[in-house]
C-alpha cells in the first residue's frame, strides 16, 4: 500500500467527517432558527406546577458574565418567554425575574419551594422545599423587579436576557399559600441566523477539502495489483473467472459467467450440476486444521486495530460509491480504479470477518492490504465494462428489498417494547441468527477442539449471500444475486479455473485447496476434520508431498495448466513373477496354473 495516498484518505476522511458534522449543524440550527421567526419561541407544553407553600422559585440563572457579554452590547443574545395562568381562576397570578440576591433577601424565612428538575415525557417536577416562619409582603409592591406580569387570567413576561445571576419567582398575586399555575416557558435567540452561517459556510469547506482527497487517495491505492500472490514453488495464476491467455473471460450473465467450451449454463466446471450458482462476486474462506480452542473468545480485541482501519475505509467507500453512481448514470462506466479500491475494502472486511466474528475460519492474523493475499479468506469482483444507465437508479434499494429483507433477518437482532420510567421504549434483545450460529460454532469448537464443518459450510453459504449482495448494492455488477445458499469453502464461481476433465473430489463438493482437481489453492492444507485415505482417519497429507483430498479422496496435487506437473506418489515394488502369478505384461502368452488350469502361469524366466 502507498503510504502518501492513505495519509490522504485519512485526512480527507477526517476533514470530511468534521464538515458532515458541522453541515448537521447548520441544519439544526436553521431549522431552530426557522421555528422562531416572526418573534417567535421555541416553548413548551403547558403543564401545572403546584406546591403548598407561598412561592415558586426556579434555581440561581447564571445567564453569562460582563466579562463575555457587558451591558452595553448592541444586541442580545435572546430573550425568555414566561406564559401562565392561576389554577384556580378566581386569582390572580404574580410572575416576576430579579437578581438572585434580591429575590433570596425577598423569601429569607418564607416558606417557598424552588423547582429542582423538570421532565416532560411524561411531565414531572421536582422540588426543593424552604421552611421558614414568615409570611411573605405583597410581591407587586418590591421595587426590585427586572420584569414582571401579574393579573387575573393568563399573563405572559418577556425578558430580553442580560448578564448576572437571575430568579424566577411565581406566587400568587395576594402572597397567599398554596401556589398551583398552570404554566409554559419559551426562548429564543438571535444568534441563530450568524451560528448557521457559519456551521454551513464551515461545512462547506471542509467537504471541498476532504471528498477531494479521499477520491484521489481511494484511486491511488485501487492502482494497486490486486491477483493472488505466488507461492513457494509455483507461478501466479489467475483466480477462477479472471483473464487468462486462451480462455474466455466471464460472460455478462451469471448464468455463463466463466463456463468453458461445452459446460451447460449455470453450471461451473469440476463443479457436479446443481452444486452452486456462478455469480460474478466471489467469495471463498479455508478452515484451519488446526484452530485455537480458545482464541476466537479474544479475536475481537486482537481486531480493534482493523476496525479503526475499516471505519475510515468504509466512510471512504461510501464517498467513492456516490461517485461511481454518478459516474455510471452518466457514461455507463464505474472507474476502475475507484472499482478496485471497493473492491479492496469488501476484501478486507472480510477477511477480518472470517477471522473474529463471521466464521471464526482462522487463527492466522489478516494482512493490513487491500489487495489479494494468500490468506485463507478472499472476495473477488470481475469488473464489469458496461453498466446499465438507468439500472443504477433503482438496483441499489428498490430491486434489492427482497435480499436486504432475507439478510435483516438473519442478521438483525430481536426488539421488544418496555416499559421504563412512565413511558414505553423500545430496546434490542438477544442476538442474530447469524450471531447465535457463530457463537455456537465457536463453544462447540472451545468444549471439543473441532469445528462442526457442516455448520462452517451453512455459515459461508450466509455470508457468501450476504457480499453478493453488497456487491451488487455497491453498483459493481448489474447481475441480479441469486437466491442460492451455495455453501461450502469454495465459490462455485472459481471453478473455472479447475480443468473441465479434472474429477469431482466428492459428489456435490468442489475439490478443496490442495485436493486433486485444485489449482487456486496448491500447497495448503487440507479441510479441518476431513477423513483421510480410508475416510476414517483425519485430514493427512498424502504420500508424495500431496494433500489429503475432500472426503477422504487422497493423492498428489493435480498438475493445472499453469502449475507444474505434481510429483508421482511413490509406488510399492511389483513382486517377482513366479509359478503362482498371474499373466503380466512381461509375459503376455503365461501358461496356466497348477490350481487353476482357467488361469495362465507364467513360465520361468529364463
């Protein structure tokens, strides 16, 4: 990977992420700001407060200080709306705001109630009782007051507001006990309109830098070579479905996607018919042999590297796909190399996925690289050289419901309603089906060492559903995904690289890495758990330096048409020729033997 174009994506991806904020921002502070226009307030419900005492006080109000904000601004920073009527319509209600100081000298020794907290869904206040002996003097006749509005009926206060430290002081107009109003509080502000000007004008910018550097440094690193490494001893060779010299490259319908000369459609070849469906997204993930009991309890902290890593990838891929989107409503094209960088980024994603939380298929420590490795996990897309103009419309959320719908299932979590604190909220509950499936897999694997291979196979048969459809979500293919569970390690799509006259390593299975009939995968081991020669024993290496074939079907790796010949397995001494032999090819014409004269003998050789 090139250093200088992921500094970019991280700093596009940053400088992005900041201006999306702020953009968000902007928007509710414009929707604020829209809500108040024409003098109006942001207020709430009218609910009654009620306490048997003389007063209700709200607690101290530190508004700002004159250091910040002096008394001889041009403008205010908002004002306060007080709207409130006296429970019992016979009286007459008293609202007023002075300083702190004052109202606390007003009330020294009255019986009063100052409102703690306030909740409104559903409405509660609480208050904080004050004891004291006196009986207050008659509120409208203070001097102190900054504002106030008192009189029979619904009174209403507003308050442009200024620094210092404030109270709110509701009594009855008479200074009478008990207080019970019904009651409604609003504000506004007038530094909404320049605070939205600025998040947006922000925002704006920190888009102009960012999306720039996260494309570019996205088409940087899709440039990279992307093809299966070589291995010790063998050349590079194209995965299944890819260019090779002399053989026709995938089709654009699934239905022939990488088929050779004389294959039906739909059906790879090595692969017995109705086995799998060939789709251009191909996923495939290897079981180790030899996996840890315990490991896959602590792979999700090993992988906090890796999710810090995905979290800017994927933001980047979100960013690249609304360009390509645009790029094929309009030529019909997906660039290649953004192609390649979303690629990359289901690849890895995958790969981490098969190592913690998706199959628990390896102990082996994914690579830090978009592109493709030797590491048991791998996800391939055939880039495509026409996409429909029109399809890109609709194909990545109205087509795909049906297949959205089925994976929500699998792997969304359960929800129920509870009711907590006078209301009803809902909350999640339980696991997925497909987060139970895997968390089985690995308690089986923790209590008895192997991994259930038949629940493997169900599971990569989910997640290689799953990333088809993200392929095709992500605008990388104009094919429809198949509703098919192909299950198994391998895809049905890399077939194609397998020789058509190769023979199936078992009936219904495509031949695993290493297995007679393999040429994608030479030189790793064999499937976990798998019999070998005798189909009693475990998965060995066979004789000769070849593995152990699927379903107990052993022997030496088979020679693929880019790979060399594999070594011959050594074979055991013929005995010598002798009177109880039957013919061999030395002796073509052999006379017959004593205990049966139907059966030839070869003569001494001479």
């Amino acid at each position: 990977m090139r250093p200088g174009r992921i500094v970019m994506l991280v700093l596009g991806t940053l400088s992005a992420l900041l201006g999306l904020g702020l953009l968000a921002g902007s928007g509710a502070v414009g929707w604020a700001n829209y809500q108040q226009r024409d003098n109006g307030y942001f207020t709430t419900p009218v609910e009654r407060f009620a306490a048997n005492s003389f007063a209700l006080t709200s607690p101290r109000l530190d508004v700002m200080t004159e250091r910040s904000f002096p008394e001889t601004a041009p403008f205010v920073p908002g004002s306060v709306l007080l709207r409130g009527s006296a429970a019992d319509p016979t009286k007459a209600i008293f609202i007023g705001i002075a300083p702190q100081a004052d109202v606390t000298a007003y009330l020294a020794d009255v019986n009063h109630s100052e409102i703690v907290d306030v909740r409104f869904s559903p409405f509660r206040a609480l208050y904080r009782d004050v004891t004291g002996p006196k009986v207050p003097a008659s509120p409208a006749n203070q001097g102190f007051w900054t504002a106030v509005a008192t009189g029979q009926g619904t009174q209403e206060l507003k308050w442009d507001l200024r620094p210092g430290s404030w109270s709110v002081v509701i009594m009855n107009a008479d200074a009478t006990a008990p207080v019970a109003v019904d009651l409604q509080a609003g504000a506004r502000s007038d530094l909404l309109w320049p605070v939205f000007i600025g998040l947006l004008v922000g925002g704006i910018l920190l888009l102009l830098i960012g999306l720039p550097l996260i494309i570019f440094g996205a088409a940087g690193l899709g440039r990279g070579k992307g093809g299966p490494p070589a291995g010790p001893g063998r050349q590079a060779q194209p995965y299944g479905g890819q260019p090779v010299p002399g053989r026709p490259a995938y089709a654009a319908q699934p239905s022939t996607a990488g088929a050779l000369p004389g294959t039906p459609p739909g059906v790879a070849p090595g692969i017995p018919p109705g086995s799998g469906v060939v789709y251009p997204a191909r996923l495939s993930g290897y079981l180790d042999p030899d996996l840890s009991r315990w490991k896959w309890l602590v792979k999700w902290f090993l992988a906090i590297p890796h999710f810090i890593v995905l979290f800017f990838l994927w933001f980047a891929f979100g960013v690249v796909t609304i360009v390509a989107w645009f790029a094929i409503l309009f030529t019909g094209h997906y660039p290649r190399s953004l192609f390649n960088f979303n690629v990359g980024v289901i690849r890895w994603s995958w790969r981490v996925a098969f190592y913690c939380y998706a199959a628990l298929g390896t102990d082996r420590y994914p690579p830090f690289t978009l592109e493709r490795t030797d590491y048991p996990a791998d996800f391939d897309v055939d880039y495509p050289e026409k996409l429909s103009h029109g399809l890109v419309l609709v194909k990545s959320w109205l087509l795909a419901i049906p297949h959205l719908l089925i994976i929500a299932l699998l792997t969304g979590t359960a929800t129920t309603w509870v009711y907590r604190e006078d209301e009803w909220s809902q909350v999640g509950a339980g696991m997925s089906l497909f987060g139970l499936l895997v968390f089985i897999a690995g308690v089986i694997l923790l209590f008895t060492g192997v991994y259930s291979r038949g629940l493997f196979e169900f599971l990569m048969g989910l997640n290689r559903w799953i990333y088809r459809v993200t392929a095709y979500v992500a605008l990388m293919r104009d094919e429809y995904p198949p509703f098919h569970l192909d299950m198994g390690p391998r895809d049905p799509g890399e077939a194609s690289a397998v020789p058509p006259a190769m023979t199936p390593a078992g009936p219904g299975y495509a031949p695993l890495p290493g297995g007679p009939g393999d040429t994608s995968y030479a030189g790793a081991p064999p499937y976990s758990g798998q019999p070998g020669p005798g189909g009693t024993g475990p998965a060995t290496p066979a004789p000769g330096g070849g593995q152990a074939g699927f379903y107990g079907i052993g022997g030496p790796a088979a020679a693929g048409p880019d790979q060399p010949e594999a070594p011959a397995m050594p074979r055991r001494p013929e005995p010598p020729a002798g009177p109880d032999s039957t013919a061999r090819p030395d002796n073509p014409q052999g006379t017959a033997r004593p205990d049966n004269p139907d059966i030839p003998s070869a003569p001494p050789r001479v």
